[in-house]
C-alpha cells in the first residue's frame, strides 16, 4: 500500500459571495502543484449547477508525497487566505481499485 498511486478528492463548498476570490485563489494553486515531486495529476472542477462547488481531482505517487504537499507553504497560504470564505472542505483518500 505504501508505493500505492494515491487519488485525492477535495471538495470545497465557498460562500456564494466569496465565489470569485476562492476560485481565483485555487486557480493559484494549479501550476505550482503540478511542478510538485510525486504529483500526477492536479485537476480543478466546478460545478454546472452550483457555482459555489469546487472538486479537485488529484492523483499522487504515494501518499507521502502527498502529505509533503499538504505541508507546503503555498497552501498555508491558501488556506490563511481563503479563511472564513469556505463553507465545507472535505478531502478524501482514495485508492484505485479496477
């Protein structure tokens, strides 16, 4: 399990008048995480029906690439940035299985 490739899902649920600051704040995110070691696949979604809904589609090396990513100063900086503009953050670890 360990070298397993890692899929990551956060979702992300902004505050309707916060919409265009979030996402230009996630959209920020995009290119530095893709340069990441151990980072395959790096896709922002939003939602067609509900503005306010983010998906990231990640997919990892391992998970300890992973966990080094979620330790970088760029998200900190996100995350102090983007403090009180986010209704729900939920982020699952998922592996691929067919």
């Amino acid at each position: 399990m360990k070298n397993q490739t890692l899929t990551i899902v956060a979702r992300i649920l902004v505050k309707e008048e916060k919409r265009e600051f979030v996402k230009a704040e996630l959209l920020k995110l995009i290119d530095i995480t893709r340069a990441e070691d151990g980072c395959i696949r790096y896709d922002l979604h939003q939602d067609n029906d509900n503005e306010n809904f983010f998906l990231f589609y990640e997919k990892w090396e391992n998970r300890e690439l992973w966990q080094k990513h979620m330790q970088n100063e760029h998200l900190a900086q996100y995350l102090e940035a983007t403090e009180g503009a986010v209704e729900e953050f939920i982020v699952n670890e998922m592996s691929l299985i067919a």
